[in-house]
C-alpha cells in the first residue's frame, strides 16, 4: 500500500478511542486491499478511486466512534476540534507568558502580574472556544440540508480545511516569537523599577546580553523563517520538522541553562519589587517557566512532525 493509504488510515485511526485503533486499522486496510484486488487495475489508480469511493475519513471516523455531535454535527466535528485544539495549546500559555512577562515591566507587584496574566490567558481562552463553537455551529446549521461537499484523496492534508490550520498556526507562531523579541528589547527601556539614577531596571540580567540574548534572537528569527518557508513550501515540511527540531532544541536547552542557573531574571529588578529572589521561591518561578517552555514547544515539535510524515 502506498503513503496515501496509510495517510488516509492514519487519519481516521487518530480519531477513534486507543483501545479500538489496532482492530480499526487492520479492518480498514483488509477492506482497502479487498476491493484494489477488485479493481484489477493500476494499483495507485485503483487505490484513489477505493479511497474516492469510501469518502472524508473524518466523516467515516465518526461512525467508527458513534459520536453524539452537539453542538456541531458530523460534517464539521472533525475540522472544529482540530482547529479548536490548535488554538488553545497555543493561544493560552502563550497569552499568560506574554502578559506576565509585559505586566512585569509596568507593574512592581509580582503576585499581581500572576493574577493578571492567569485571567487573560483564561478569558483568551474562553473568547476563542466560544467564537469557534459559534462559528461552526451557525456553519453546521445553515449546510444541514445541502449534500455533503464532494471529497477526494487530493484532500488528504491539502484541502481548505488543512491550508485553513496551516495559516492560523503561521500567524499565532509568528505573532508570538515576534512579540517576544519585541518584549526583550521593550523591557531594556520600560520598567516599572527605577535605580537611583532614574534609569530603568530591566527585568531580564544585562550581562546576558553580551552572548546568549543574541543567541536567542538569532534562533527565533531563524524559527520565524522556517515557519514562513513552511507555509509556502509545504513540501518540505520533513526537512524543516527537524531543522524546527534543533532549533527549538537550542531554544529549549539555553532557556534550561539560564533558568536553572538562576541567571535568567536581573536580581536587582527582583531586589526592588521586593521579592526574596532565593531559594525555593527562585526555584519555583524558574520551574514554572521552564515547564511552560518545555510543554509548549513539545506540543508544537509533535504536531510539526505528525504533519508532515502525515503528507
């Protein structure tokens, strides 16, 4: 069987409960088999017009599941829960990281930024699951009566629904490293702690600035082009998925060595919020952070290489 089989396999399969994927996966490429020996024909024709012939695999998913579909039905199930998925894995850490680290610079009250960047990241969170049931309720409703759209195996992680993910992701990895980058640079010249001088304190150590900030900014930039490359040049999606893996590796393992080191945040900035920056309560935030790190860019890698082994 070709990678168009095992692609459209591999699709429904991922959508069913894991006690039942192994028995659906041998049943499903015994039926293929069955009826290409019927076919008689060219064997990769005969495989895309079997594949034609059994329709949407997110659609054949779900009979396979029996899913109860509300408030979206099973024309659309598929496609909302992926795009609902997407948006929330990112969007969420990435506002409470964003909005703690910006809130920092403006407000000298650590518990406080916690608090703000906690409820952002939750109302973020709550605006965007409400915005894409609404949507593919009202689009689930309005098409209830018309055929389901014609599906072919040319759809199988090229169709709208996929160039759709494809631009969402682009534009929320974008947004967030070049918001970062911007934060880094903000957070030299904005700060919510003054030193005797009148100058501002930054939230990040100065010293890291001779090598490992321009460290950093050089990876995400390199991060921001790969992504960029990959929207417009989906097939070389597995090339880039391992050159994302080093780099973010990079990313990950610099971030590891600052924040376990402790010399990631600027002591003074820390000294004069009053926050007593040793110990466990050192030891707790770096934690955090590094774990929100760890997560996020885990997330992404995982999803990076199933997409593209998937095409």
């Amino acid at each position: 069987m070709t990678a168009l089989v095992d692609q459209y396999v591999a699709t429904v399969v991922g959508q069913v409960p894991r006690r039942r994927r192994q028995d659906i996966e041998q049943e499903l490429r015994g039926l293929i088999a069955e009826e290409v020996d019927a076919l008689g024909a060219d064997a990769e024709d005969a495989e895309r017009a079997v594949l034609t012939r059994m329709g949407n695999p997110d659609l054949l998913a779900a009979r396979y599941e029996d899913r109860q579909f509300s408030p979206v039905g099973p024309r659309y199930f598929s496609e909302y829960t992926r795009l609902m998925s997407t948006w929330l894995l990112i969007a969420v850490p990435i506002t409470f990281v964003l909005v703690l680290f910006a809130s920092m610079l403006v407000i000298a009250d650590l518990a406080q930024n916690i608090k703000a960047a906690g409820v952002s990241s939750v109302t973020v969170g709550l605006v965007v699951a409400g915005a894409i049931t609404v949507l593919y309720f009202v689009k689930d409703r309005r098409d209830a009566g018309k055929p389901d759209r014609v599906w072919s195996v040319d759809a199988l992680g090229q169709g709208p629904e996929a160039r759709q993910a494809r631009a969402a992701s682009t534009i929320i990895t974008v947004t967030m490293l070049v918001g970062l980058i911007v934060l880094i640079f903000l957070q030299r010249v904005v700060s919510s702690v003054r030193d005797a001088s009148g100058d501002p304190v930054p939230l990040i150590d100065p010293d890291l600035w001779l090598f490992w900030i321009p460290l950093v900014i050089a990876l995400f930039i390199i991060q921001i082009a790969c992504t960029l490359v990959l929207f417009f040049r989906p097939g070389w999606a597995r090339v880039l998925a391992w050159l994302n893996l080093v780099v973010t590796g990079a990313s990950v393992l610099i971030a590891g060595i600052l924040l376990l080191s402790d010399q990631f945040f600027n002591p003074a900035f820390m000294e004069a919020i009053d926050v007593p920056w040793s110990g466990i309560v050192a030891a707790t935030i770096n934690g955090f952070i590094l774990t929100v790190i760890v997560s996020v860019t885990l997330i992404d890698t995982v999803a990076t290489f199933i997409r593209a082994y998937r095409r």
